[in-house]
C-alpha cells in the first residue's frame, strides 16, 4: 500500500467510522444549548435583534488598532457565509429533501440564543491586545471556568480546524467553480482541468491576497470584510428575490413540498442518519455556527460599553445566514432543474453544478458569471473569517512574533495547497476536529449560563432606567474581566 492509498483509507475511516457518531453528539449539544439559552434568557435572539441597528448607529471613537460592533458583526459574517451557504444548502436540498430549509430554519431560531451566550462570554473575558482586544472561548474557558488545559485544547484544535482545514475545501471549492469556463474555452485540449494551468494561476493569485490580508494589521480583515460581506449578500439575495418573482406562481407548490417533506415522519424514521430532519439540522448547525465557538473569537475584539450589545449584534450575524441560505433554497427550489430527477427520486444535479444550472436557468450566461463572481467573494470572505479565527487563538497560545509570522506562512501555504490537490483527508480531519472543539465550546457554554444571564439581565434594567448601558464586572462580581474593570 502507497502513502496515497494509506491516506485514502484513513480518511475512509474517520469519514465513516468516527465522524458520523462525533457530529451525532456534537448535534445534540449544539441542540440543547440552543433550546438552553432560548428559554434562559426569554429568547433574546427575537426579542431583541433588531436592537442591533441601534447599536450600528452608535457613534464611538476608535483607535487605529480597534473594531466597531458592526467590523466584528462582518468578520463572524464572513466566516459564516461561505461556499457552504451556496454549493451546501444545494447538496442538502437534493439529498436530504426540501424540508431540509425548514429545518434550518428551526435550528437558526435556537441557535440565535446559542450565538448570544458565547459572544457576550467572549467580551466580558476578553484581554487587551496592543491598543485592541482580543478573546474568544479559550479566554473564558481559562478565565471563567479555571480549565487552562482545556482552553489550550480549544485554541489548537480551533486553529487546526480553521486555518487548515476549512480554508482548504474553500479555496479548493473556488477553484473548481472555474472548471465550467475550463470545458467553455478550452475545447481542444486533453488534460483534465485539476492538470491544467487554472487552479495553479487562481493558486498563485489567491495566495498573494491571502498573504497581503494575513500578514496586515487585524483591523483591516475588518474593514475588507464590512465592504465585501454586505455587498455580497445583498447582491445575492436581490437576484435570488428577483428569481422567486419571475416564478412566482411556483410559491404555494415550493411552500408545499418543503413542508410535506420536513414533516414526512416515515422517511423521517426510516433512514435518520440519513433523514431531511437530521440533513436539515445538521447543515443549519454547521452553516449559522452559532454554539460552535468560532464567531466569538471575532465579537471579543470590538469596542463596545457592555457585553450584550455584542452578543446581540451576534444574532444578527446568524440572521444574515438564514437569509443567504433561503436565498441559495429558493434558487433552486423554484428552478425546474430541482424537479429533473433520477431513478432515485433525487435530482440528477448537486451542489455547485444545482446552483449553476438554475441561475443559468434564470438569468443564461449573467446567471453562471454572477453565480461564479458569488462563490469567488464567498470564498475569500471566509478565508480572510477563517483565518481572523485562527489568528486570535494563536496569539492566546503564543505571545512569539516569530511562532506567529510561522503561522501565516503556513496558513498562506494551505491556501495554495488547497487549490491544487484534492485533501479530503485534510478535510475529514477537521470535521473530526471541529466536533471537538465545538463540544468543548459547549460544555463550557453549559457551566456558564448564570454569567450570561446576570450580564443581560444588567443590561435590560439599565435600559429600562433609560441609560445606554455601560458595564461594571466588579458591581455584578464577576471575576478575572480584566477589561471591564
């Protein structure tokens, strides 16, 4: 057996020997941390969430090395909505059953408390970073909680998970959207697309963008990404609307087949590892990432008077995220390129090539440009999120210029790497990974519920006095907030 053969069989089994049961467990959690928080803090996900565009509005002066809610709120958007929003809510869709959206949906609304609880925890036991901040659950876990083993843990396997792993699959994901443009313009030619000249050009490109953010000052992932991310996304929800208005008369038969097929019990129960209630959940809970500990590392450094206005914020970003992935739902719900099916049942179309063919179905040529234009910004979002991530947990492992240079280096290398060779080992590794540090996030989420709740419930009585709150660990007894006293 060859080295190639030994990866393909390692990564044969954790795909399918440990992975399936770790995401089980690392679902349940993310499940009963949503529905935990929902009903702890009187579902502040509703109530509250459009209080975020006040505090958009909020006029405070920043230096040169911090982050408005709003910059924080993008980076977290960032990472949030990515490929996965496009090319993943299609996969779902096409295997699971259209009832997957509905599901997603119902997770989202939990996992709203979820994104609260961990992004308000992350900017009260946030530390100062030069004249910035920076936090996130490794901070909390060691300062809250008293574990400093296992918020090391955490921010390793944060970092193995982010930098390397999903940046990975994103930047191999943007590659192959290129493929279709190979096959247009390249009639004459015999090699295969992953041997020609493309994915080592968009490699080559890719990395040099990679290292210009990666090796800049934080600030400005923040500022790239709070022109990007909004752009992006209004950009696509409004073709998406646009889609559903031209065939508007598929509505009531769109509604009915998502909901016929989200409460279809026997299908259900039938196969539920592989059911549209499972499938549903599972792609809600990866895409809204809301419990998994990845955004608070973001929401710990901005500037802000009290620790709930950025957990609110934070439940704005996971709105976002429900918006784009109903936008990507309906694009290709109300395309006929959903309904084309196989002997299986399933359409004959997934993922990427699902989405490609209902825009072109939409919009022709402008539909796959603008589609593929939609996967390059997606990409790069997430890889600039990813990294911001990845970045905040090195510097909690490590205070060395040198260990950090090291690992932008190599964090531009992966960006490479992943352009030209296909890693699913590399990518099975991190869904392993990130069930456990999702797990790791919500363990600590569990043990910390009366923090949250005191922080917020400050927050609402100096509201109800009619303040704009500002926050005191020391009057609420909170310890080891360096920041807040």
């Amino acid at each position: 057996m060859n080295i190639l053969e030994l990866m393909d069989t390692i990564s044969n089994f954790i795909a399918n020997d440990i992975v399936p049961y770790t995401d089980t467990i690392m679902i349940i959690l993310l499940i009963i941390c949503g529905f935990y928080y929902s009903f702890l803090t009187r579902f502040v996900q509703f109530k509250m969430l459009f209080l975020s565009f006040a505090i958009f509005k909020e006029k405070t002066k920043l230096s040169k090395e911090q982050l408005s809610p709003f910059q924080a709120l993008m980076v977290s958007t960032a990472s949030r909505v990515g490929i996965g929003n496009i090319a993943g809510i299609s996969f779902a869709l096409a295997s699971g059953g259209a009832g997957a959206l509905f599901w997603m949906w119902v997770m989202a609304f939990f996992g709203g408390a979820s994104a609260f609880a961990e992004s308000t925890l992350a900017q009260v036991y946030k530390s100062k970073d030069g004249g910035g901040f920076k936090g996130g659950p490794a901070f909390y876990i060691k300062k809250a909680l008293g574990f400093d083993k296992l918020a090391v843990f955490f921010a390793f396997i944060l970092i193995i998970t982010y930098a390397y792993g999903f940046n990975g699959l994103q930047s191999y994901t943007l590659t192959s959207a290129f493929e279709v443009y190979y096959k247009m313009f390249s009639l004459d030619s015999t090699l295969p697309y992953n041997q020609s000249s493309y994915p080592v050009v968009i490699g080559v490109i890719l990395s040099v963008f990679g290292a210009w953010m990666f090796f800049s000052h934080h600030t400005k992932i923040g500022k790239i990404s709070s022109i990007i991310v909004p752009f992006m996304a209004i950009a696509y929800i409004i073709l998406a609307f646009i889609a559903v208005v031209m065939n508007f008369e598929k509505l009531p038969l769109v509604f009915k087949v998502i909901f016929e097929s989200a409460f279809d019990f026997k299908a259900i129960f039938g196969g539920f590892a592989g059911s549209v209630l499972v499938i549903g959940i599972k792609r809600g809970l990866f895409s809204n990432e809301a419990g998994m500990g990845s955004a608070p590392n973001a929401a710990a450094s901005a500037f802000t008077s009290h620790p709930a206005k950025q957990g609110i914020v934070q439940t704005f970003s996971v709105f976002i995220d429900v918006i784009i992935c109903t936008s990507s739902g309906f694009l290709v719900l109300f395309s006929n390129s959903y309904f084309n099916v196989g002997e299986n049942g399933k359409p004959l179309l997934t993922a990427m090539p699902l989405v490609q063919e209902a825009m072109s179905e939409y919009y022709g040529s402008f539909g796959l440009h603008f589609i593929t234009l939609a996967i390059v910004l997606f990409a790069i979002t997430s890889l600039i999120g990813n990294y911001y991530y990845a970045q905040a947990n090195m510097k909690y492992l490590s205070s060395s210029k040198t260990a950090m240079n090291a690992f932008r280096v190599s964090a531009v290398a992966m960006i490479f790497i992943g352009t030209q060779i296909n890693l699913s080992l590399a990518w099975n590794l991190a869904d392993l990974t990130m069930a456990f540090m999702a797990t790791t996030n919500i363990i600590a989420l569990l043990l910390l519920g009366k923090i949250v709740l005191k922080v917020l419930d400050d927050f609402n009585s100096q509201r109800k006095a009619g303040l704009n709150p500002k926050f005191s660990a020391s009057k609420l007894g909170i310890k080891n907030a360096e920041c807040w006293d």
